[in-house]
C-alpha cells in the first residue's frame, strides 16, 4: 500500500502550523501518514521550531516565491522521486 500525503504549505504562519500539526499528533494521524510541510522561507521560525517539536514531519523550505501553488508542485515532486 503507498503511503498518504499531508502536505502544509506555510509562510510567517509558526502558530497555525504547530497547532495543526499538535493536533494530527493528538488524532494519531502523524503516525499514519507522511506529513511535509514546506516553508517559504518564514521569518517567523517556523521551519525550525516544527524540526524541533515534530521531527517525524519533513520540512521542505522554498525560495520565498512558491506560494501555495508552488509549495505543493515541490512537495509534489519530492514525494515522486522518494518512490
């Protein structure tokens, strides 16, 4: 069976991120699934404080310019050559 993908795209977003991410750990559901999250290059700690507090999540960081589009077209493609 292929795994299930969360993916969160996140910009300057740290507080809405870790809750979301508390809360798939209080369901179970990061024990279920690959969770990724992709920064856009936060400026607000995000990447550092999700690899702190939740480093079962992959962290992806963009350049600043993927938006949400862009953030899940580069997940996209990590998830593909992960196969």
């Amino acid at each position: 069976m292929q795994p299930i993908y969360i993916i969160i795209p996140v910009h300057n977003r740290k507080a809405f991120t870790l809750a979301c991410l508390e809360n798939l750990k209080t369901n179970g559901d990061l024990q279920k699934y690959q969770v990724i999250v992709v920064d856009d290059r936060s400026s607000d700690r995000t990447a550092e404080e999700v690899a702190e507090n939740y480093p079962e999540v992959t962290i992806l960081i963009g350049d600043g310019n993927l938006w949400w589009t862009g953030a899940i077209f580069h997940s996209d493609q990590i998830r593909l050559k992960s196969r």
